[in-house]
C-alpha cells in the first residue's frame, strides 16, 4: 500500500501502483496481506521556482546575466529577481563588486601578511606587546575591510540572498572592529600599569 503523508495531517494511501496498469498491489507479505510504504513528501523532490537572488523570496520569475566576480574569477552569473527594485539592487551590488574587488583582495593579503609578519617579530624581539598588537591590529583592519567591502561567498549569497548576506557580513565587520578595538585597549591597559 502507497501511503503519502503531507504536512497538514493528510494521509493518502493506495493498495495499487498509481503508475502502474497491473492489478497487483505494491507489497505483500508471507500472508498475502499488503504492508504500507510510507513516503514522506518533503524527500520528494518537487520542482520549484526559484527565490529571488537578493531578497530570497519565493517565486522569483524574472532571470538575468551579469557578468561579475564569483568567487576568484569573472564569469557570467544567473540572477533571478522577483520586482524591478530587487533587479537594481542586484545590479548596482555587481558593478560595486567589479569595482571593489581587486582592491579588497589586496587588502585581505595585506592583513593575511600581518597575521604573519607580527608574531615573527614578537619571536624575534621577544615582546608580548608586538604580539598583542600583531592580532589586534589585523583584526581590527579586517573589520574595517569586511565592513566596507562585505562580500560573501557565492555559496552564502546562494543560500540566503544578497541582502541578507550583505547584512551579515556588515555585522561581522562590526564584531572584528570591536574585538580589534578591545584586545588593543586591554594592550595599552597593561603597558600603563
């Protein structure tokens, strides 16, 4: 017996194939007696519309190309849109984002560079205070980039939307800043006492 089960409470049950012309039902046991299949209808995959890439919505019908950064390389991205103020914003983040991105991997490189540069020179000169500063510093200027440039990767974008990813790259800045600001304070509190 087929037995589908969907979220309102309905059950819909059969004792033949729905796709079939036979007589014989799905499943017997060694009475002759059928035993239910039961099939959850979220595992079945259902075709359905895309969401919106900047707000995430539902039922987005609209689609268009761009050609802007996904990832590390430039390519032709699908966008899908769900009204004309979701299709602006969709393409005025793509030309920030051709304009912005070579400068904001320069700038990752230079704080990857800090991350490493810093604590060598606390090794070399033995200073606790280099190395305070060689992971505030960098923390604090990854904030800064991260706020100004709050590019997401694609899988996250995919995921949530540009708007809502945008927004919590806006806030992760917003936490490095302030962790980058406390780590230095408590640096300056210990070198004056």
């Amino acid at each position: 017996m087929l037995c589908i089960k969907f979220n309102a409470g309905r059950l819909f049950c059969s004792p033949k194939s729905p796709t079939s012309c036979s007589c014989k039902p799905l499943c017997t046991n060694k009475n002759n007696k059928t035993e239910p299949i039961y099939y959850n209808y979220s595992e079945i995959n259902i075709e359905s519309m895309p969401k919106c890439s900047y707000c995430n919505k539902d039922d987005a019908e609209n689609q268009m190309t761009l050609r802007t950064w996904v990832g590390a390389r430039q390519e032709n991205a699908l966008f899908y849109y769900c009204s004309e103020s979701c299709k602006n914003a969709i393409e005025i983040f793509s030309i920030y984002v051709n304009n912005n991105v070579k400068r904001f991997l320069y700038l990752i490189l230079i704080v990857i560079l800090a991350f490493i540069i810093f604590p060598l020179l606390a090794f070399v000169f033995k200073e606790k205070q280099i190395l305070f500063l060689g992971f505030s510093i960098p923390i604090f200027i990854l904030g800064i980039v991260i706020r100004k440039y709050p590019f997401a990767t694609p899988e996250t974008s995919n995921k949530w939307g540009l708007k809502r990813s945008i927004t919590v790259m806006k806030y992760i800045g917003i936490v490095l800043i302030t962790l980058g600001i406390l780590v230095i304070a408590f640096n300056l509190a210990l070198l004056f006492l």
